[in-house]
C-alpha cells in the first residue's frame, strides 16, 4: 500500500504563521469547517478576528468527518418541524414518533385481505398521493433546495385534508423523503440546492380516512440529467423493470417472482438491485404483511390474494447493490457513490391487475430502518 505525505497545515490565526496543531475551532466545526490553530494562546488571541468568519457561514454540513460515500453532503439546518392543523385527521405515532399500531399488529405475518369499503378508502388516499406528487414534480428544477420540495409537499397534504405519513414516523422529520443522485432512499430534505444534472427520487406518503397511500418518481433535473445517456439508461430502466415486475401481479402470483423479473431486467442493462429495501403491504398500516423483495432468487414465501394491497418498488444502481446509512439513521446511500434510482407502485390482487392510480415505493423508511402525468422532468412519466 502506497503511503500517502502528510500536507503540513498553517495555523488559521491572522498574525501566526506557524504551523497547526490538532487544536480545532469548535464553531467551525459545527459549521462543516476545518480551522486549526498552531495552540490555545493562538487561538484566544484571534478569537476576535476569527468569530467574524462564522457570521457568513448559517449552512453547515452536521457530519464533517463522515466518509461519505459519493459527492453529495448534508446541508444543514433543517427547518423546523412543519404544523398540522387540529382537524386533520393523525396516525398514532404523529407524537411520539412510534408507530404502535405496526408494533402491536398481533398477526405480524398474517397478510390482511380488504373488502370493498377498504379498497375504495385505498383508492381515494392513493388518488391524493398522485396528485401531490404530480405538484411536487412539477417544481423539479436546478436552483431549489429539497427543504422546499417538503414545503410544497406538506402544503398539498394539508389541502387534502391529509397526514403527510412520513412526518415523525420513527422520528422521520420531515413531510416527504428527497433522495438525490447516490441516495437510494430515505433522503431528509435540508438546504441542499438542486443542480442541472442531477436525479431526485421523491417519495410521497398520505394518511387520510384511514389509510395510507405511498409512491414516488425519481425526475431528472434540468438538461445535463436527460442529455447524459448513463443516467437516462438508470432511470428508464429502473421504470421499465417495475413495469415489467406488475404485469405478473394477480392472484396466485408468488410473492418471490418480482424480485426474479427485476433482478433479471437490471442485469441485462449491467445494472444491480439494491437488496436492503423492500416493498411491503400497505393499508391501515404503513408497513406491513407482505415484504416484496426486488432481487432475484429470493426466499420469500407467499402467494398474493384477491383483496391485498401491496408495494413493489424497485432500487437500482449503477455500481454496487451494497448500501451505507449516514449518521441520521436514515438517509441510505449507495457504497460506492454511484447514481442509484427508484420507481414504486401499489397493487390490489384482483381478477385483473390493478394499480390504484397511485405508485407506491421504497416504503418511506422499512421499519426496520427507521426505528433504528405528466411532468417536463421525465422523459418516462406515466
């Protein structure tokens, strides 16, 4: 292994030129900074010169010595908390951030059949998910923040009389998940500024009468994304293969074979299938009865039933399928840096496919993760 010279620092004080040691401006560091200082009596000395430089400095990033995994960083701070109104209608966790209805669910393993009512319910929270994830989509452009696309989101929830379910669902805190670029899923909205060229997954989730709804897109941003050809082939293949995964969607599907026709689709365009995440059942309950994987060859045991509601939702990258969690708990990344996508829909088991007019994804935070048509931007929208 071939060592790597140590670049000697230069004390950050104004009227030092010696040499830095270890001793860190604590401020700066906050700030996502690096500012060192040859010693205390420096650092005391300059104190008043060198507070001037945090003035200018509000965006930080909060993890400055994480190994990120590929270019993007965390912008911080984040907005407060967004408001809900008294009359809109809360999930159990809204307060504590515990989705105890998952938790107590008794037949944890038991796939829960709905009736017409039940449907009709699923069909009317996934219409309103569709819409503001259309208002969403339409404010794809390079210049604004992810913290906006969650304004956006959050005020279209509310005109629907509606929960935006990610909010504090395993202390999620915010009203949609953003993940750009090598973001598989879960990305926190923050003051990250889109760019011409990027890709950005959102993931919208509603509770409303009762039920949630849950889907997202992944969108280009500006010319560069839909004029660089790597991108297009993730983005349109991801699409295509979640298409090709709900054409078999029926009763008596084995719940295994959409992880079989994904993986198989990815491979033929040298693309992988992100393994961490699954699709999940969806009703009264965020995430439930069935996990639907989207790799090949996997054990998963079940058939699908007249009357289930289900995700598929597949992650595809352009490198390694393998995945690293930044210190937020959620925000998950591809390992190797690469451009991964997302494309997800839900599905009633009936005598004929049916998609319910909504799409349905990476499950805004798997459970397990979290406690521990239109629009200029596709080239592909359905």
């Amino acid at each position: 292994m071939t060592a790597i010279e140590e670049v000697k620092r230069k004390c950050a004080g104004s009227d030092c030129d010696q040499d830095a040691q270890s001793l860190q401006c604590p401020t700066c560091q906050k700030l996502g900074k690096s500012s060192f200082f040859c010693g205390q009596d420096c650092f005391k000395r300059n104190w008043g010169e060198h507070k001037k430089e945090h003035k200018n400095q509000s965006l930080y990033d909060p993890y400055p010595t994480y190994p990120y995994t590929g270019p993007l960083r965390a912008v911080y701070p984040l907005s407060p908390r967004r408001k809900i109104p008294d009359h809109i209608v809360k999930p159990d966790y809204w307060e504590t951030g515990i989705p105890k209805s998952e938790q107590n669910y008794i037949k944890k393993n038991k796939i829960t059949v709905l009736n017409k009512e039940q449907q009709a319910a699923m069909r009317k929270v996934c219409r309103y998910t569709r819409e503001v994830l259309d208002i969403a989509a339409k404010e794809v452009r390079p210049g604004i923040t992810t913290d906006y696309l969650d304004e956006v989101v959050h005020k279209a929830c509310i005109e629907r009389n509606s929960y935006p379910s990610p909010l504090n669902y395993g202390s999620f805190p915010k009203s949609v998940c953003t993940s750009v670029n090598e973001i598989i899923c879960h990305g926190i909205p923050d003051q990250y500024v889109l760019k011409d060229g990027d890709i950005v997954n959102i993931d919208v989730s509603l509770y409303h009468g009762g039920f949630h709804g849950d889907l997202n897109e992944t969108y280009y941003v500006g010319e560069k994304a839909k004029q660089n050809p790597e991108t297009v082939k993730l983005v349109e293949t991801t699409r295509e293969a979640l298409d090709e995964a709900i054409k078999i969607v029926k009763p008596g599907m084995l719940i295994r074979d959409a992880g079989n026709i994904i993986e198989k689709y990815a491979k033929a365009k040298s693309l992988s299938v992100v393994r961490t995440y699954c699709g999940h059942g969806i009703n009264e309950l965020f995430h439930c009865a069935p996990n639907v994987p989207h790799y090949g060859k996997n054990k998963t045991v079940g058939e699908a039933k007249p009357g289930i509601c289900f995700t598929i939702e597949p992650m595809i990258a352009s490198g390694t399928y393998r995945d690293k969690t930044w210190p937020d708990n959620w925000t998950s990344a591809t390992a190797d840096g690469k451009m991964t996508a997302q494309f997800g829909e839900s599905s009633f088991s009936a005598n004929r496919h049916d998609k319910m007019n909504g799409v349905l994804p990476s499950a805004l935070m798997a459970a397990t993760n979290a406690l521990k048509k239109s629009n200029p931007n596709m080239l592909h929208g359905k």
